[in-house]
C-alpha cells in the first residue's frame, strides 16, 4: 500500500467501531485478487476498487478481494474497505 486512510466511528458504550479504509494500492504482480487479514469480529458490508463495487468473501480473518479484471504489475488502485462490528482486545 501506498497511502492509507481509516475513517472510524466509535460506540464506548457497546464497544463496537465502524468505518472505511481507504487506501492507494501500486502492484508488483499481475492479480485478480487481494488478500487482507481482517478479524471475524468486523463484518464487511462493501468494497469498492477505482469507485466501483466489487465482489469479496470474508471467511474467518481473511478478507479476499476481487477485482473486476486482472490488474497489471506496477498499476495503481484506489481500493475502499466498508466495515463495522467488534474489535479484538
């Protein structure tokens, strides 16, 4: 990752956060898809990659993302992550 940016929103009151990572993505390899660790506890309700929305599964602490098509090595993403729910402490 380039750049990222984390717009969060907490509740004290029943521990949860919610909120979007933004973030400027330059790629080394040729991918259809991104791998993140991102704990079960936060639920992802969008991800959008260049504005558009795209496809992603979140399967235990491992968010994968799919793009729309094969991005070439050495491109530039703008990738947003939507999520909210219950951190690790």
């Amino acid at each position: 990752m380039a750049h990222y940016h984390l717009d969060l929103a907490v509740d004290p009151e029943s521990g949860s956060i919610s909120g979007t990572l933004t973030a400027e993505i330059n790629t080394t390899a040729a991918s259809d898809s991104f791998v993140f660790d991102l704990v079960d506890t936060l639920a992802v309700s969008g991800v959008t990659i260049d504005g558009a929305g795209v496809s992603f599964i979140h399967s235990g602490d491992i968010l994968t993302v799919s793009a729309a098509s094969t991005v070439t090595a050495g491109q530039s993403l703008d990738l947003a992550i939507a999520y909210s729910g219950f951190p690790v402490t």
